[in-house]
C-alpha cells in the first residue's frame, strides 16, 4: 500500500492549533509522539517565530520528525534564526552572520522570548535546524518552502551532494555574490522582480519594499498584474504596465507536466485550493488569524479542492 503524506504549512508558533489539526487528520499521541498508523507529516517550514506557542510547535514538529512519523523542509525563519544567531567570523565587520536590524531582532523576538528559560534546549533546537532538509521530492510530489527552481537545484546537488546546509556553509551563505545565498534566496524566499521606476511599495506590516513577489507558474506573462504574488497589491499604474523582455527572462517557470509541488511562505488568504492543478501553497497566514491549512496527499497527479483541510486559528490561540 502506498504510503500517504499530510502536508502542513507554515506554523508560526501556533503550537496549539497544529496539535488540533493533527488530531482532526486522526493523528494520536503514543508515547509522546503524534502518528497514524496509514499516514505520515510533511512540514513546510517556519514553525518558529510570531506566536505564542512556539517551544511547543517546536517540540511537537521535532518529536514526529526523529520518530519517523514526520518529514521536513526548512523554512526562511529556521534559516533567518540560526545566521542571527551565528558569529560572523573574522573579516565580516558585523558581529553575526544576520545583522541585528530592528526588523530582523522584531521577528525573532517571540522565539527568544519563549525559549529564554530553556537555553539548553533551545541551543539543541538550533543545532537540528540545520539538520533539516531544503527541500525533498518524493516519488510522486516536490515539496520546497517557497520556490522549486528546476535549474538551481540540481546544481546545488551537483555542488554540494547534500539537499541540507552545513553549519560550515553558513558564512559562505550570507555572502550576496555567491551561489549559496542565490540559491536559498531562491528557495526559501521564491522569485522577486524590481519594482520599475524604482519605485517602492509599503505593504501591510509597515515595511517599505521595492522588489515584489513573484509567479514562477507563469506561461506568457505580459504585465506585471499576471505575476505579482502577494498579499499586498501593486498600485493601479504599476499593476498594468508591459514586463519587458528582461524581466520575463528573469522569471521562472514550473510547468503543468512537472510533479505536484507544495509550498508555503506566501501568506495566502480565503478558502485553500490549488493554485495550478500541480501548484499547491499551504501558508494560510495561520499567525494572522487565518488558517492552518494541510494537504492530505495519496497518489494523485491533479490536486483537489477537497483534499484541504484546516482549523481556523482563534485569537486565545494568540493572547495565552
């Protein structure tokens, strides 16, 4: 019999709910661990950072995870936390690999608040993030955090003959002109495009931007309104303007004969359904009051509307 895989996205801390839709996919606890005898998790990544609940998502996610009842990718904020909290070695002129922004410092904050009495075991929770993998394919899907680049990966597996990254890469991977940090930027934070004019956008949370998201499922994108990918609009002007050749060639493309791909990353809103019949994102803005969204996955090679499922996230959730 074929083994069955749930795929969840991002968690975010919200420990409580993901022990819910656990157990709403008929997972139980044995001794300590949750399982299903016929079924097994795929996490997407960023199960730390934002909520409330993140040392139990943590111990919840990792438990399954050496049991065998789980796998996982890593997300940008596994990624995010372990560099901020690296030294950076001699000839980087700041103290740590991920400077120590107030924006960088606001969303780890959660995560080293809830683990701040637990030093120990948070510094055993680093170490295993970097055991995790970057991205898996299974027989018949592909599950990455936030891009399946068709090209990058098979050369970071030619590098690198791992699909992880070392504690001893982690330098080489903040470094903006390597293949590395092109890579994971690919990867765990998926295609941008410049905004023109160098023009820059304010999105909800306050952050000025001037690269947008973008579609890597795209055939023949014309304006940037057929590629933007993100909570936040583009204004009107912008949203309706030509892509030139150039920006079409920095686009990619997954197309409709590769496997089923799953993602998370993109705080996605309203009812979970497959984006493309082989594109699923699973990031349901759990943190925000959104969803906490799972896919049960058998050997289908169409996604279905039906095989979603999910639990609101309440505000108790949050404010515990």
């Amino acid at each position: 019999m074929q083994q069955g895989y749930d795929l969840i996205g991002d968690i975010h801390g919200c420990g409580e709910t993901l022990i819910k839709l656990l157990e709403q996919m008929g997972y139980t606890k044995k001794n300590g661990v949750y399982q299903h005898p016929k079924r097994k998790v795929v996490f997407l990544g960023d199960i730390v950072d934002r909520g409330p609940h993140i040392r139990l998502a943590c111990h919840v996610v990792r438990d399954m995870v050496d049991a065998g009842h789980a796998d996982i990718v890593m997300g940008n904020h596994e990624y995010n936390l372990v560099t901020y909290l690296t030294d950076a070695p001699p000839g980087i002129r700041q103290p740590y690999l991920r400077p120590h922004t107030p924006r960088n410092t606001f969303i780890v904050e959660q995560t080293l608040e809830q683990f701040a009495n637990y030093p120990h075991e948070f510094n055993e929770f680093l170490d295993w993030f970097l055991t995790i993998p970057l991205f898996r394919e299974y027989e018949n899907f592909r599950v990455v955090h936030a891009c399946w680049d068709l090209n990058l990966i098979p050369e970071y597996l030619e590098r690198y003959g791992t699909n992880m990254i070392r504690k001893d890469m982690l330098a080489e991977s903040v470094q903006t002109d390597s293949f590395l940090y092109q890579f994971l930027d690919r990867i765990l934070r998926g295609t941008s495009l410049r905004l023109p004019d160098n023009r820059s956008i304010t999105s909800k949370d306050g952050m000025v931007r001037k690269f947008f998201r973008a579609k890597f499922w795209e055939m023949d994108p014309q304006h940037y309104q057929d590629v933007v990918f993100q909570p936040d609009p583009l204004p009107e002007d912008i949203a309706y303007g030509l892509l030139s050749e150039d920006e079409k060639n920095q686009l990619l493309y997954y197309g409709p004969d590769e496997k089923p791909l799953f993602i998370g990353h993109y705080w996605m809103s309203g009812l979970p359904a497959p984006i493309v019949p082989n594109i699923a994102c699973l990031d349901y803005s759990a943190v925000k009051y959104g969803r906490l969204a799972a896919y049960r996955m058998d050997s289908e090679t169409a996604l279905q509307t039906n095989k979603f499922t999910w639990i609101n996230v309440e505000k108790p959730e949050r404010h515990q």
